[in-house]
C-alpha cells in the first residue's frame, strides 16, 4: 500500500481516478411559508469528484452551489438522491475526513492561531502528540510561519484566510470543500493566495470541490468544471480543463477558455430570455 | 501607558475640584450638623476606623459583613440568573413563558422589595439575600438570554462540518461568546447587589455600613454619616476597578489587536 500512495502523490491524476466524492441526483427543496409550492434548489443534481481531482463548481450567485457544499459536509439535509464520501484511496481512513474553506475565515477570534488549528484536530481526534507538528507545518505551507500566538484579529483579512486554509489542511483530509474562499480578499492578496494554493495541492492533493462565480479562477485551478445555471438550478455543461500545469493567470489558454465558457454562460442566459 | 497616566491625573483633578466645591459650601454654610467640612469627615473616617462602633465592634466588623452579605447574594442572583437565562436562551417556549413574568419582576421599585423583604423575614439574614435575588436575577437572566440568542450561527456549522464534540464546542465556541454577556450582567447585578444590600442594611438588618448610615443618622451626626458613605463609596470602587475591571481586561485581550502582529 505504501508504494500506491507514492505513486498517487507524484504523478499527475490518472485520466479517471477512484471517485471520492459521488453525488448522484441530488434534490433540494426549502419549504415555502404559506403552504405553497417548495422551493427548489438542488434538481437531480450530480457530481463526481476522483483522489486528487481539483473540481470546480461555476454559477451565479444564489444558484445553491454553496448548499450543495453543506449537503456534502453534513451540516445540511436534502430530500433525495445519493451522497457518498469515501476515503482517499489506500488510505483506509473511515469515516473520510472532510475540511470546509468558508467564502470567510470563520475563525475563533478569543484563540490564538494555533488554538484554532487545534481546535479541529481536537475535533478529529488526532493525537496530542502530533498537534505541535502538524500547527507548524501546515502554517508554514500558508506562509504563516511564527503567527503561532498571534490571534486572528492582528491579522489581516488574507492572513486569516490563510489560517482557515491551514485549519483546513492540518487535518490531512480526504476531502476539502470550499466555498469561494477568494471572494472577499483584494485581487492581489487573491491572486496569491490562488497560486499558493496551487503549490499546496501538489504536495498534500485531497480531493477538492471548489464552489466560485469566478470563471477565471475556475479555469487558472481545476480539473474540471461543472457550469450552473439557476432556475431551476442543474448543471448544464461539463468541461475536462486540458491545460498543463503549473498553470499562469497571464497563460494565453487561460484566457482563451475562460472567454468561451463565459459566451455559453450568455447564451444559455440568453435563451431563458 | 502616558494615556493611562493622564486619565489617572485627570481624575485625581476632578476629585480634588469636587473636595474643593464641598469645602467652598461647608465654610458658607457653617453649620456643621447640615454639612460639614472635608476635614472634620476625614478626622471622622480615622475615629470610625480607630474606635469601637455602637455596639463595640469594630468598623472593619461592619465592612466585612456588608462585603461578606454583598458577595453570597451576588453569587446566588449571578447563578440564578445565568441558568434562567440560559433556559430562556435556548429554549423558545420557556422564553415566551418568562416573558410574561420577567416585566413584572423588573418594575418592582427595589424600596419596597426590601420593605417586603423586611417584613417577610424580619431582622433576619435571609431578607437580603431574597430582595437581592428576586430583584437581580431578571436583570441577569435577561442579559444572558440575549448573549445565547446571539450566537453566531456561523462558528458553530463550522464546528459541525470539522465534528466538533458537545465539550468542545461548549469550551471553545458557546461559552466564549458568551463571556462579554456574563461580563456586562456581573457589572450590573454587581452595581444593584451593593445599592440593595446597604437599603436592606439601613432598614432591617443589624450590623453593617447600612445599619450604620441609619444609627448615625438616627444621633443625627451628619459627619459620621457621610463618613461612613465615603468609606462605602471608595470600598466599591476598589472592588469595580481592582477586581472586575482587571479580570475582564485579562479575559478579553484578544480583543484589543497589538499592532505588532500585523504584517
């Protein structure tokens, strides 16, 4: 087994990795007051996220795309369908260990930096013995490096988002959720924190499901993209990203498929009139 | 630091200001038995200080019992008020029960609460105790309610979604976000606690900076009267600024970002 996990971590993802993420026609609906009609916001929706894979969800805002997230988390009932999680592969870890990026930090402003990272592995069971370590690499893998005993209000809003990035991480997941973790920074600190991320993915790669209204920063990231639209809310198109990495934001292929998907975006817009 | 130094001149300044306007009224009234001078109060506060009271004790006797009666019933409305609060907080329908009952509790004039109180429970310790419980706890629970209902729903679906345990998300999120709540209720209950406690004092109880007040103004001794107000009012100021004031300043330096951690 321990051969596998070298392989799975050095080479690029196989053309179809083991699924660790399926989602298969999963329906949402929020009751209406008034005895009228459910609201419907997840219709037989599907998705399917493999060992490794950087899958991105794209669609305007209030298309349910951060419900979708929740349902997968846990933390969110839905009314039919299937929802699976399983571990990464020769792993073995049961249940799956799932981490959540929030669009903000979310952090506990009364702990130091390092007591909220310890917060989650607390949470994990994750021995004591291993906290000092996994706090001081996963920090240094966000650039954090030394904020140990800061806390979060002495930082910067893309400092903090770093910490919730690293939060995220210390727990080794099997699974990382997250929900437009860049849409509340400035451009620049964005366009940083989206090139670190890159670099993190290459070394730890869980499975990651990426929920953003940004096409750009859906192309710069993913693997694949599934493209939303809203009313009802499903899935309208699929997209394999077939650009090597490491990938630029200035690439001229970037540019090239962000372009397209954005006119199938206004056509599809177009036609519901 | 220098900003704490001059806060803790210019406070000095309006204290002396103060002491100054008093000895400008005495020495135009000159009539010691309405209002005497700083003076004759400060060598008042040493022959109060210096020897036995009343009955013989001591004026330390007096102190201590009034700080030992203060702290047992702000200790009771305190935990009165946190459950019932709490109760109140996360539980709709007990909400809207109390909601009929706690208006009630919280018009009640104090006066006649302790009047009742006296009446009820003659010169007996329990009077205080009760007046102070039935007239605080309203006030506590209510704060505390509030600080429950204000949860940020946010924090606790993050710890949902990373499997927080009950222990730990009550150590680390609900109980946080509940301090402040604590913080602003024990200030206040701590404030209506002494002001009740001194009533019931004056009133029914025997011993104590109250009873006191009332002896000394039965002799109609205005110097020792205010002699003993001065002592009454300086010893709750140490307990708000020594105590509370420091302990809250520990818990919640979180708060105040140092600008050195800023990149």
């Amino acid at each position: 087994m321990p051969s596998d996990q070298a392989i799975v971590r050095d080479v690029r993802a196989p053309a179809t990795p083991a699924a660790v993420i399926t989602v298969e026609k999963l329906t949402k609906r929020f009751p209406s007051p008034g005895g009228l009609a459910p609201f419907v916001v997840i219709e037989e929706m599907s998705v399917k996220v493999g060992d490794g894979e950087f899958v991105s969800i794209v669609g305007p805002s209030g298309c349910g795309k951060s419900t979708l997230l929740n349902v997968i988390a846990g933390i969110e009932t839905y009314d039919s369908g299937t929802v699976t999680l399983s571990p990464k592969p020769g792993r073995g870890q049961t249940p799956p260990r799932v981490a959540y990026v929030f669009q903000t930090p979310r952090l506990l402003n009364w702990l130091t930096v390092r007591q909220n990272i310890e917060f989650v592995l607390e949470a994990q069971n994750i021995p004591r013995e291993r906290w000092t370590g996994l706090v001081s690499e996963h920090l240094r893998l966000v650039g954090l490096a030394g904020q140990e005993d800061n806390y979060p209000l002495n930082l910067s809003g893309g400092m903090q988002q770093r910490v919730a990035i690293a939060r995220a991480l210390a727990i080794e997941p099997d699974i990382l959720l997250m929900d437009e973790p860049f849409s509340h920074l400035d451009a620049i600190t964005a366009r940083k924190l989206r090139a670190d991320l890159m670099a993190i993915m290459n070394r730890a790669r869980p499975a990651i499901l990426f929920v953003t209204h940004d096409l750009a920063e859906a192309v710069l990231l993913s693997d694949h993209i599934y493209m939303m639209e809203t009313k009802p809310a499903r899935i309208f198109k699929q997209v394999v990203v077939d650009i090597a990495r490491p990938r630029s934001p200035e690439d001229e292929r970037v540019f090239a498929l962000e372009r397209e998907l954005m006119r199938e975006f206004f056509s599809v817009l177009e036609t519901k009139g | 630091m220098t900003t704490g130094l001059r806060i803790f001149s210019l406070r000095t300044a309006s204290l002396l200001l103060l002491v100054f306007l008093w000895w400008v009224g005495a020495t135009l009234i000159h009539d010691p038995e309405i209002l005497p001078g700083p003076l004759a109060v400060a060598r008042d506060i040493a022959g109060i200080l210096t020897s036995p009271g009343p009955e013989g004790e001591s004026a330390w006797f007096d102190i201590g019992i009034t700080l030992a009666r203060i702290v047992v019933a702000f200790f009771a409305a305190m935990l009165a008020g946190i459950g019932l609060g709490l109760a109140m907080g996360l539980n709709r329908g007990f909400d809207r029960w109390m909601q009929a009952i706690i208006p009630a509790l919280l018009t009640l004039p104090t006066i006649l609460m302790v009047f009742l109180a006296v009446m009820w429970f003659g010169f007996s310790e329990g009077g205080g105790l009760v007046a102070v419980v039935v007239l605080v706890t309203p006030y506590v629970a209510v704060n505390i309610a509030e600080g429950a209902r204000a949860m940020d729903k946010s924090l606790i679906d993050m710890a949902a979604t990373f499997k927080a345990g009950r222990g730990l998300r009550l150590r680390r999120i609900y109980l946080p976000q509940l301090l402040p709540y604590i913080f602003s209720a024990f200030r206040y209950a701590f404030g209506m606690t002494w002001k009740i406690v001194a009533l019931a004092e004056t009133f029914g109880l025997k011993f104590g900076i109250g009873y006191m007040f009332s002896f000394w103004f039965n002799q109609f001794d205005m110097g020792r009267v205010l002699a003993w107000i001065i002592l009454f009012v300086v010893l709750m100021l140490i307990l708000e600024h020594g105590v509370f004031a420091r302990l809250e300043a520990s818990v919640f330096r979180w708060r105040a970002p140092a600008a050195a951690g800023r990149v």
